[in-house]
C-alpha cells in the first residue's frame, strides 16, 4: 500500500467518524435537558470527534507532533467516556451537578482520569505511522494502553450486571456500542504487544468502527433521555467484575512474557512464546471452571467489599431454587443437603434422619462415596442438637471443647476426616429431625454469627420440606392401609356368607343323603363356593375393583335365582317383572347385592317375612325395587349412618354389606336409594345403566334352591 493511498484511507475512515460524532454532539447539546450526564455524554462525543479529527491529520501528514495530539485526545476520549459511564453507577447524583458526587465518586473519576491520561500522553503508542523515536518503551505503551481497554470492557460489563433488570433495556445499546470499540482496541494493542509493532491496517479500520456504533449510542440516548438508570449492586456483578479484571491482567503477564521470551530465548524464542501462550489460554480455561477458583473470589469479595458476607436475598432464592430442584437432580434430602452446602461453599455432605427403630440413620449422601454412623433417639450427641439446636463447628470443638459444654462427639464423627460443621434439622421446639453434615469448604471460610444465623434460619426451612415428606410418605402408607383394610372387611363379609351357605348345606345334608337331586345340588354349590373364594383370594391381591369389565346381566333372571334361595319356611317373597331388562355390572356381584338387600328386608319383617321385589324401567336406568313391611330405620339413621362402614341396626351385623354394596353400585354409574320409616317398613331403590337385553338363562338345580342348599343364590343366603 503506498503512502498516497493509505493516507486516502485514514482520512476517510477517521473523517467520517469526526463528521458523525461531532454531528450527534451538536443534536445531543441541543436537545440536551442541561442534566448532568446529559453534558456528560456531549463531552465524550466530542472528544470522540476531535480525536478522529487528530488522526485525519496524522494520516495525511504524520509527525510527533500530530502524533501528540492524536494520542492526548484518545487518552480525552476514554477518560470522557469512563466517567459517563462511572455517572451512572451513582443514582442520580449528577442530576443535581458536581457538587452532588460523593467523596468516593470523585476519587473514582480522578483515578480513571489519571489512568487514561498516563496511557495515553506519558507512555503514547497509538499510531503506527508517526515517529515513534520520542517514546520510553512503545511495547510498554502498548501493554498500559492494552490495560486501559481491557479496564473500559470491566467497566461496561460492571454496569450491564449492576443494572435492574427493568432497566436493562435502556443502557444495552450503548453497552454493545462500547464493548465493541474497547473490545477492538484490546484486539489491536494485544496484536501490538505481541508482535512488537502496531498494525496499520487496524489502525485505519479503527476510524469507521467507531463510526458505526453511533446508532447504537443514539438509540440509547433516546431510550435514556435524562440517563437516569435506577441501579444496584450485587455481590454477583462484583465476583464477575473482579474475575474478568484477574483475567486482564493474567493476559498482560502473559503479553509480556512473551516478549521477553521471543526476544531473549534466541532461535527458540518464537517457538517458546507459542507455548507460553498456549500454556497460558489452557491454565486460564482450567481456573475460570474450578469451583474453588470461584469460592474463593467469592469469599474475597464478601470480605472485603461489603459489610455483610452474604447477599441474603440471592441466597435464599438460591436456596429455594435448589430445594425445588431446578439445579440438583435426586430426591428432596439429596437436595436439602446441596441447598445448605451452597451456602457456604461446601462440595459434599450427609444427612442423617430419625428412621422407624428410633435411630439416627443415614438416609442420604451428596457428592459423597459413603457415610457411616448410628445414634440413638436418646444418645448424648442427639439431645445436645435437640436441645441447644447449636452449629457444631468441629475444629472449634476440637480446640476448644468447653464451648459446647465438653460435648462428647460420636466417634463415628469424630473420625469423619472431612467433616467441617453440624448443622441440626429442628422441627419444633426440642423435635430433632435429623442434621446435615458438611465437608470443608472449597475455600476457607469462618464459622461466625453471620454463617451461624444462616445456616440455622436455611436449617429450619429445609427441615419443614423434610417433615412435610414424612408426613405425606405417612399418609400415603395410612391410605394404603385404609384401602386395604375396607376390602379386607369386605372379603371378610363375603367369607362369612359363603361359612353360613355351607352350614346350611351341611345341615340338610342329613335329611337330603340320598336324594339324588340334592347331591347335584349340592356339588353346584360346592364348586360356586370354590369359585367365589378363588374370586376373593384375587381381589386381596389386585384390590377391591373387579377385574373383569361390566357385561350385560339380565335382571329378572337374576332377580328369580336369588329369590328362590331365599324363599323358605315362613319366608315369602313376591316378584313383578315388567319384561325383559338388562344392566351393566358383574353377574355375581349383582346377585350378591341384591341378596344382601332381600335378606336385609327378610331379617326387617315380623315372622312370616312378606317381602316384594319389583325390576322395572325408570328413565334411562333398571330399577330393582325391595319393600318389606318391618321396623323401618329412622331418616337421621339413613342420612348419616345407613351407607357408612361398620355401621349397622342387626346385633350380630358388621355393616359392611349396604356400604359395600353402595360402592359397587357407584362404581357402575348407578345408586342405592332408601325410603323407610320407624313403625312403617322399608323401600330400597337399587338403580343400574342400562345395556341391551339377552335371553334368560335357566339357573340349575333351582328346585333344590327351596331346601336352602343349591344353586348360585345360595351366595347372598345369609344377611350382614
């Protein structure tokens, strides 16, 4: 490239970058609301525009002079801009003028000033084309203006996290516009101070990149017409700053070695900053993902740049977080020991939890291979945390035993070589649940009040999510027993039947021996007997719901088979059939209900029982109507206890049968319904869905039923 020709360039670069910012400081102090940050921003735009001014005139003719005056007003340019963006880290401060800053804002503003002016005017190196003889050291100056670009990028990311989130969309703009002109000056002068020379070529490109981020700054501008950004600072934001300014200067080391290197190690110099440089970008890589790395800047940072070591607020959103399970996977105890290591930066721990035998047992491990130890509810070490509910820090109780009452600690505890803290799981008042033990923290960290006080406060919530999953795994096995327990009653009351149909058989069976109908009879019900046992023996293992689907059953048949075994010696019992009906359910729980239903009313009625029983249509169901002329219940009897387990009128009932009866019922979309009256009898309404009808089916040996022996009607002989 000749010397024409580059010269053409950088005053095209540069000019339109002089033209551009000194046009929007003219629009900025015309419109400007004279607040402060408003007069602010009108200096650095035109400082911005008199420095690309100042290189237009070193690209066409360089000289030191020009050469001066070019990097005086870049060193302008950044201070004006540092301190802009230093405004808005006060509140609205310079709303009110300078007057207004505090004592440590107008340090900060110095010391930035002073920064960019040594970088700039003492040191130099912004051109590449100028004589450069006047200057110390340019590698120097490349290095310090490398650091001043590098302390401009902190600063805007510093300001971006210090933001609220409300406003975030206000500063965003100008933070991209510079992010890219610092990010392209650390490029250039990191380029610089690693081959020992500037590059022209970024040099001239330097002019119209800063030309194209005026946008950026305009739209921010707008959106910020007085720049009042409501801010706050968070101890995050710090431990980010602090990391990239570790980084900064990890960078500058390495540029510096470099050099040494390359100039010094002879023919293996090239080849030795290579590896300098890879080794460098491999340890940095290593460091910024350790997790010791980050608790220590992070404890650092609570020390020593806030009064309180924790942001209480991040903390217990990043307790409750990790409680709910959005970071750590596993159950609720794996994450309630990850929520109270965060805290204090612990990697590992245990939790030990009251089991059912009254010991402390441990129930969960996080980040841990294994952890041992059994306490009993009343051991020494149990009632000292249940008691005082004290952190046990264990090197203070080592050191000094007499803190804790000369507590004596588990041996199992004792020999937990990374144990660090105890922390006890209170419920209540003197109700331990159980306590977290904690590794030693990734970085060192003092047990004082303030760890103490939260740890304790994070303890108590922690153990009410604990207690709260007892309580719910203790209900769930309550309504497991619960359900188990009605169907066994309701097992119980179908086996008391089917023991009272067999005592029946076998007492006619020494009157009927030889009568040959009888036998058959009797080896029907025999074998119905088996099959409704193994029926039950399968409900106790699948549960309460049948396991075959509903089918279509034809009510008056049933209604006829369960009437003839029921009918006997001063029983009579009358049926009106309406025509063919049948219902959805299960043929043989069908004839028990309704077995249980007629003997009900027989057991009602004055002897001789006259019991009636109609099946009929009623709106879209079948209806199974029983009536007897006995007792009658009470309407308060029927209301609040009739349909209720274990409740019953019958000395020797279990009243189980109407409740379980109603369930199934229920379960096929239909209902039971009971009109009765003390003194006036008793009208059941058995109501059931609807199916198409079949055929009748002829029941066997329904002449034998009369003896109180056969047929499947025997199943509801006997009433609850």
């Amino acid at each position: 490239m000749t010397p024409d020709s580059f010269a053409v360039l950088a005053a095209s670069s540069f000019g339109i970058a002089a033209a551009g910012y000194a046009g929007f400081a003219l629009r900025a102090a015309i419109g400007s609301r004279r607040s402060g940050r408003g007069w602010l921003l009108v200096v650095a735009l035109v400082t911005t525009a008199l420095w690309a001014g100042a290189c237009v005139w070193v690209g066409l003719a360089p000289d030191a002079t020009r050469l001066f005056a070019s990097n005086l007003l870049d060193a302008l340019r950044y201070a004006a801009w540092f301190v802009f963006v230093g405004s808005l880290f006060f509140g609205a401060d310079m709303q009110e003028g300078w007057g207004a800053l505090s004592r440590r804002s107008a340090v900060m503003v110095a010391s930035i000033v002073a920064i960019a002016l040594a970088a700039g005017v003492l040191i130099g190196g912004g051109s590449p084309i100028a004589d450069a003889s006047w200057i110390p050291s340019p590698r120097i100056a490349h290095l310090v203006r490398l650091g001043t670009a590098v302390f401009g990028l902190v600063l805007v990311e510093h300001l971006v996290r210090r933001v609220r989130p409300e406003m975030r969309w206000g500063v965003k703009p100008l933070a991209i516009a510079l992010v890219a002109v610092f990010g392209l000056d650390l490029f250039y002068y990191a380029d610089a101070a690693l081959f020992g020379q500037l590059d022209p070529v970024i040099w001239v490109a330097r002019g119209l990149a800063n030309a194209l981020v005026i946008p950026l700054v305009a739209i921010a501008t707008a959106r910020n017409t007085g720049w009042t950004v409501d801010l706050h600072l968070s101890r995050g934001a710090v431990v980010h700053s602090s990391a990239l300014v570790v980084s900064g200067v990890v960078l500058l080391l390495v540029a510096g070695a470099g050099y040494y290197v390359r100039y010094v190690g002879g023919d293996w110099g090239r080849a030795l900053q290579i590896e300098i440089v890879f080794a460098a970008a491999v340890a940095i890589a290593a460091v910024a993902t350790s997790g010791r790395f980050r608790s220590r800047i992070k404890v650092f940072v609570s020390k020593h740049f806030f009064s309180y070591r924790f942001d209480y607020r991040e903390e217990w959103l990043h307790f409750t977080r990790t409680l709910a399970g959005e970071r750590v996977r596993g159950g609720l105890p794996d994450r309630a020991i990850a929520a109270l290591a965060d805290l204090v930066e612990s990697p590992s721990g245990a939790l030990w939890m009251l089991d059912d035998a009254h010991r402390y047992t441990c129930a969960a491990r996080w980040n841990l291979p294994r952890a041992e130890g059994v306490e009993a509810a009343g051991a020494p070490f149990v009632r000292f945390l249940a008691e005082t509910g004290w952190i046990v820090s264990l090197a203070e109780w080592r050191a000094t035993p007499a803190r804790y009452r000369n507590l004596v600690m588990p041996a199992w505890l004792d020999a937990f070589a990374s144990a660090w803290i105890v922390v006890p799981l209170a419920v209540e008042a003197d109700e331990l649940l159980g306590w977290v033990v904690l590794t030693t923290p990734r970085a060192p960290i003092e047990v004082d009040w303030e760890v103490r006080d939260l740890l304790k406060t994070a303890s108590r919530q922690a153990a009410s999510y604990l207690a709260q999953m007892r309580a719910t795994e203790a209900l769930v096995d309550a309504r497991k027993f619960d359900a188990f327990n009605r169907m066994s009653a309701f097992v119980v009351h179908d086996l008391k039947n089917l023991v009272a149909q067999l005592s029946l058989m076998l007492k006619n069976a020494e009157r009927h021996r030889d009568n040959p109908k009888f036998q058959a009879d009797m080896l029907e019900t025999v074998e119905h007997v088996v099959g409704r046992m193994n029926k039950l023996m399968l409900q106790l293992r699948v549960g309460a719901t049948p396991v075959d689907a509903a089918r279509p059953v034809d009510l008056p048949a049933l209604a006829r088979r369960v009437i003839a075994a029921k009918t006997g010696p001063g029983v009579g019992i009358a049926i009106e059939e309406t025509g063919p009906i049948a219902a959805l359910g299960h043929e043989d729980r069908l004839e028990h209900v309704l077995g249980h239903l007629i003997q009900n009313a027989i057991d009602a009625s004055p002897s001789p029982a006259n019991v009636s029983v109609r099946v009929g249509v009623e709106a879209d169901r079948a209806l199974l109507e029983v009536r007897d002329h006995g007792a009658g219940m009470t309407p308060e009897f029927v209301r609040e206890r009739l349909f209720k387990p274990f409740q019953t009128t019958k000395p020797t009932g279990m009243g189980i049968g109407v409740y379980e009866s109603s369930q199934y019922v229920a379960g096929l979309g239909g209902n039971i319904t009971v009109d009765s009256a003390p003194g006036k009898g008793t009208c059941v309404f058995l109501r059931l869905p609807l199916a198409a009808p079949r055929p009748p089916r002829l029941a066997a040996g329904e002449g034998a039923a009369g003896e109180g022996a056969a047929g499947e009607g025997a199943v509801g002989g006997a009433a609850a």
